[in-house]
C-alpha cells in the first residue's frame, strides 16, 4: 500500500512550464507588495487586512482557496483540510464576487494570509500543499474506490467510440403511447431528464438517479416515472459501457450524467 501511494505521489509532480511558474511568482508578489501600501479609497482591501489581522492575533492563520461563480471547486478539498491541520493552519474558502467595483480590490485577506504562510513555510509552500491534497485524494479513489463526479475528473467518462467527451446531450427518445406535449415558447421545448449514474473502472454502469426533470409543461408532469423507466432502459441497451473518468491518466469510479430528451413520435 506504501509503495502504491508513491506511485500516486510521483504522477502528481507539477506539470507547470517555467515561465507559468514564474508568472505564478510574479503576480503574487505583486499582489502581496500592494498590501503594504494600499490605495486610501481602497476600503474593501484595507477591511480585509485588518480581518486577517484579527484573526492571526487570535491564532488563526487560514489556508485560503479563493472560490466563485463557476471556480475554485476542488476535488480534494477532505485531504486538504487535514493537511492543514497537521501544520496548524485552518484551511477555508475566500469568497470572491463576480461583481467588480471599480478601485476596490478582493482577496487581500487570502493574499494576506500567503504572506504569513511565506514567511513561515516559503513561497512554493501552498502549490505543494495542494499537490499532496490531490495525490491523497488520487490513492483513496484507488485504495477505497471513493466515487469521483464526473466534472472531477481530469478526462471525463465518455462512450467507447467517442475521442473525448462531448457533452452531456445524449440521445432523443421518440415515444408514441403518451401524450407528452412540446412546450413552443422562446425557452420551451420537450421534457428532458439529467439522470445521473455511477461507472465503474471495468466499464459497467449501475444505480441510476434523476439528478434533474424538465417537463416544460404542466401535463408533462405526471408522466416523470414512466419516462425514468424509459431512458433507464435505452442507457442499459445501447449504452450500457462506458469508458470511467480518469484522473493523472488513472481510471476511477465516477459518478457520471447525461442528459436525455423525450418526443412524440
């Protein structure tokens, strides 16, 4: 088992070029530098510094993971945590808002916080930390089978004939005993099912679920169930293999979704 988490340890290494790490130096120290003089008007930036300020008073250097609207997720946040801990930091998420306010600045408390963490472990200190978070993370998906979402995935499960994934749009299924209804607004159209279902590393698919139901119209409604069975039965007849996700180029469980349209024949 040792030796299998050093396999894991070693596929992890940074893939960065040279010039994305110095880029990576460069902007933040750049970001730190501004933290010794901010702007007087910068009020959002200076209130931040002074909250992390309170907080180290306290005792409470934070490991920061800026976040928002559609970043920051990470999928290895459990192992991160418990590595923080191991060097007494606490680990936490920095909100940053996708509204920008001209001549205030976001993230001076992370940044704030990366400045203490230099200081004390150096400047590449974090990027390591995330890189055991992951490779941890990689070895349990091996060692436990942990599920894995498929947006975690570094290559996303796909069908045996595809090169890569293309979307989650799988299949039209034309039906003609029930009376669904198109919904012929701007914004309307069939019913549609997000079903969600897990692969496992020899390719077979099980445990079905509805993650999300689109029936457009109100009469569309009652026939959720029946619809379910059907797409449950078009997946297990002509797509009933799939290649899993795969992370560092390894195959892991993953809990996967596609998206399946019903019409009227």
């Amino acid at each position: 088992m040792r030796y299998l988490f050093l396999i894991f340890l070693l596929i992890s290494i940074d893939g960065y070029s040279q010039d994305e790490q110095k880029f990576y130096v460069d902007e933040l120290l750049e970001r730190i530098q501004y933290l010794n003089n901010p702007n007087s008007n910068d009020t959002l930036c200076i209130f931040e510094i002074e909250r992390a300020k309170k907080d180290i008073e306290n005792g409470r250097v934070v490991f920061t993971q800026p976040i928002g609207f559609l970043f920051g997720d990470i999928r290895y946040e459990s192992e991160l945590r418990k590595l923080c801990k191991e060097y007494g930091l606490t680990f936490d998420f920095d909100l940053i808002s996708d509204v920008i306010y001209e001549g205030q600045t976001q993230g001076c408390y992370g940044d704030f916080m990366d400045k203490v963490i230099i200081e004390k472990y150096g400047i590449g200190f974090k990027e390591d930390l995330h890189e055991k978070a992951d490779s941890l993370f990689l070895f349990r998906t091996q060692s436990e089978n942990i599920l894995v979402r498929y947006w975690d995935c570094d290559e996303r499960p796909r069908l045996p004939k595809e090169l890569e994934r293309n979307g989650d749009y799988l299949t039209t299924i034309k039906v003609n005993n029930l009376n669904i209804v198109e919904d012929k607004t701007e914004y309307g159209g069939w019913p549609f099912f997000d079903i969600g279902f897990i692969i496992e590393k020899d390719s077979t698919i099980s445990d079905f679920y509805i993650s999300n139901f689109v029936p457009h119209l109100e009469e569309n409604k009652k026939f959720r169930d029946y619809l379910f069975k059907i797409a449950v039965k078009e997946l297990k007849t002509n797509y009933s293999r799939w290649i899993p996700g795969k992370i560092k180029g390894i195959p892991v469980k993953t809990d996967n979704n596609v998206r399946i349209f019903f019409a009227k024949e």
